[in-house]
C-alpha cells in the first residue's frame, strides 16, 4: 500500500466557500473555474464516492499541487454535494521540499512545518476524510540532489508520527490518487500528452466502465476474498522465487490479510488506494531470509530506483546493488535502526486493467499494483489484533516493525511465483506468475 510523502503534507489555506449547496459554476457562471471538464468531475467523484466515501457532516481536506488545482477543486464540490460539514483545500509545493533538501541544515531535514503538523495532528480527533491527488510536476527536479538528503525530506520524523497513528489507528478516511501533469505523461510517452495518460488513468481506476462505482465494489469484494483465504490458510511464511530472487518472508501468528477497502474506527469503509488490485499483510520483522531483485521500476519524489538489490537475514535488509536509485535506498535504510525490516507484503495478480496496460506509470501508486511488491521500514498494524496502544518497543517485541520510512519495491511478475509455506514445510502455490491460482 503506497502513502504519499509526508513532506508533502501541505500548508493550510482558506478553505472552500459552501455556495449555499449549489454547483461552483452555477453560482460563478460557467467556465468560471477552469479546467473542470467531464473527466475531472468524474474523477474527483469516483474519489469522493469510492475513495473516501465521504459521509454526510464529516470534515474533508483535498490535498494536492498547485498543478492539480482543477481537481481539487472538483472534488471539493463533489464533497459538498456528498453532504460534508466543512471542506477545506490543502496545497503542496514540490519545489519546497526541494529548496529543503538543497539548503537546510543538517537537523532542519528531519523536521515538519508547524502548518503541516497542525493539519495533521487536527485530524487525529476529528473524524475526517481526506482526499490525496499525487502527480509530478518536475520530473528533473531532484536530478541534481542528494538522495540521502531527499530521503530525510520526503519523511520528516514528527510528521511520520502522526500520520502513523491517523493510519494504524483507524482515524482518517484517506485515499490516494494520481493527478496527471504534463511531466508525467512525458515520462510515461515520452511526450507531455496528458489525454492519453488521462486515457490511461481513466482505465486503471475503472472509470471507463458503464458503473464505476459497481465495478470497484465487484472487485474489492474479490480481494476481500481473496484476504479471507489467506488468512484461513494460516500460512508461516511466503516465498518468492523467481530471476534473481529467493526471498522467504516469516509471518505473524494470527495476522490477517487485508484486501480491498479499509475501515476507519467508526466504522467509515474507504479505499486507501485508488487504483488498488492487492491483498496484503504484516510479516514478521525478524524472519525474512534471502535475496531479492525488483522487477519493476518505481519513482519516488522523480528519483527512479530500478533492478534494486537486497539481501535479508535475520530480517534485515542490506543493498547489494541497484541499476539507479541507490543513494536513495541507502539513505533511507539509514534513516532509523528499524528502516532496513519488512513492514509489509502484498500480494498482486496481474488480472486488472493496470496490470494488463504494459505501461510503466512513473508512479508508485501505479506501479505497486501492477504486481506483488514488499515495503521495507513501518508496518501498518491493522492486521494485526491488540496492537491499540501498543509503545513501540512492545511492537517491536510482537515483531511489527516501527519506522519513519515506507517503501514499496515491486518484486513480483510473470517469472516469479508465489508459495504459502505451512509449518509442516509444505508449500502451497498462491500466484504462478501473474495468475492467482490459490484457491
């Protein structure tokens, strides 16, 4: 599961006016608030309607670049019209975060501004719904920094705290979606052709079918299956075997595995991710063995980590060697004492519309949910049971890895298969490559 860069967890701004329930354009006049055309309105409700799941009298902030204003405003209307209490607009600014890594000193890369600390820490207690729209801007922006240095930006440790707890917790209603941008188009089609990725997003969230809404609740209820399953398997351990990767990963007796959508703890269902095609886990910090190759490409912050490798043991991650991105993983494995341990794996088939687009998206989002992908450093701790209150030294006695960094490496594919090893050492096929065959 991919969550946004915490540094780019924005500044507040004055939030939206209710204009009395009526659409922006019928109050304005039409044409008034540019660039809300047919793909944005859909896209900002599939957001507000599946993402989110915005409930009458809640409290909702849209997140997202100056560059994805239309959609933030799109959404905005939508979550007044869903019948929220208040909605207000949240801003971010790639370039800041960049000037950060470029010129703060050394203790200042670790801290968040009071504005965004603020933002967050308001939605611990207030039942919120946030809405993330994602997309590069500038896709050369960070060419010329420092991977570690952007590492420490992307992840301020206060921030990660909270946002940790919004998460875990069950205290936010929060998706993540990607905004296109001209860069990013550029880097997908190697021109700045934003209809065609607009074609290409509309595919993968499924906003090209007759009912989106319909079609996202078929299949999160397939993956909701699908956790069920798995969980009923009660499985010790998964391995991965594949080119260059023999990777076993210990699990957690009595940890569930999720897929689908999540549920607040007032029991708001949402949709983490939109697009979102996996099941996944908490492993057992201390009992991943072996080594690992991705094999696909993903891009954080426009810095590109491809054909990135690991070796694990006695849960602890090390890199081997990466095609690009090194620095990056490095500074990143760096960060904490518990940043190189797994917090998570997911499991992914290929038989979804973005797994079936032979397209390398540039975006984690995207490209976690192509296929099966692990992420080292904090875990989500939803499935597992009693964890409520827990301090980090007793998660980490349960073994749940508490970190301030969350990276997801796809490391599935065609050529790798999927086993559920049983404490008997019997070994179960769960996918065959891209196919799901567990039954």
């Amino acid at each position: 599961m991919y969550t946004a860069p915490i540094a780019a967890v924005p500044r507040l701004t004055a939030g939206a006016a209710v204009c009395d329930g009526r659409a922006v354009t019928d109050v304005l006049g039409v044409g008034a608030v540019p660039g809300i055309d047919d793909f944005t309105r859909r896209y900002a409700e599939l957001a507000v309607r599946v993402g989110a799941n915005v409930q009458p009298g809640q409290k909702v902030f849209v997140v997202g670049g100056p560059e994805h204003a239309p959609l933030v405003r799109a959404s905005m209307q939508s979550a007044w019209d869903a019948g929220a209490a208040d909605v207000e607009a949240l801003y971010l600014d790639e370039v800041e975060s960049l000037l950060r890594a470029l010129h703060a000193d050394d203790p200042v890369l670790d801290t968040a501004g009071c504005s965004r600390l603020g933002a967050l820490e308001w939605m611990l207690e207030g039942e919120a719904a946030e809405i993330y729209f994602y997309g590069e801007a500038f896709p050369e922006l960070w060419k010329n920094a420092d991977g570690a240095r952007a590492a420490r930006v992307f992840r301020p440790k206060e921030a990660v705290r909270v946002r940790r707890r919004l998460i875990n917790e069950g205290r936010l209603a929060w998706t993540l979606l990607g905004a296109p941008t001209e860069s990013w188009a550029r880097k997908v089609f190697g021109e700045p052709d934003v209809g065609r990725l607009r074609e290409a997003i509309a595919s993968a969230v499924r906003l090209d079918s007759p009912d989106p809404v319909a079609a996202w609740r078929e299949r999160l209820q397939q993956l909701g299956e699908r956790g069920a399953l798995l969980t009923e398997r009660r499985f010790d351990a998964v391995r991965f075997r594949g080119p260059d990767t023999d990777l076993t990963i210990g699990l957690l007796a009595g940890a569930r595995w999720i897929g689908g959508d999540a549920e607040t703890r007032w029991g708001q269902r949402h949709c983490d991710n939109v697009p979102t095609e996996e099941v996944f886990t908490t492993p057992d910090r201390r009992r991943t063995e072996g080594r690992v190759r991705t094999t696909r490409p993903v891009s954080y912050g426009g810095v590109l980590l491809d054909a990135v490798e690991l070796v694990f043991k006695a849960g602890r991650a090390s890199l081997v060697g990466a095609a690009s991105g090194g620095d990056f993983v490095t500074g990143e494995l760096a960060k904490d004492a518990n940043a190189p341990y797994l917090g998570e794996v997911a499991l992914v088939d290929g038989d979804s519309p973005v797994g079936r687009s032979g397209l390398l998206y540039h975006h984690p989002l995207y490209d976690e949910n192509v296929t099966s992908h692990i992420a080292y450093g904090i875990a989500y701790t939803a499935p597992v049971s009693a964890t409520d209150g827990l301090s980090d030294d007793a998660l980490l006695d349960r073994g749940v890895n508490v970190s301030t960094v969350h990276t997801d490496l796809p490391i599935g594919g065609p050529e790798v298969e999927v086993l559920g090893l049983g404490r008997d050492g019997s070994a179960t096929p769960i996918l065959a490559g891209a196919d799901w065959v567990l039954t």
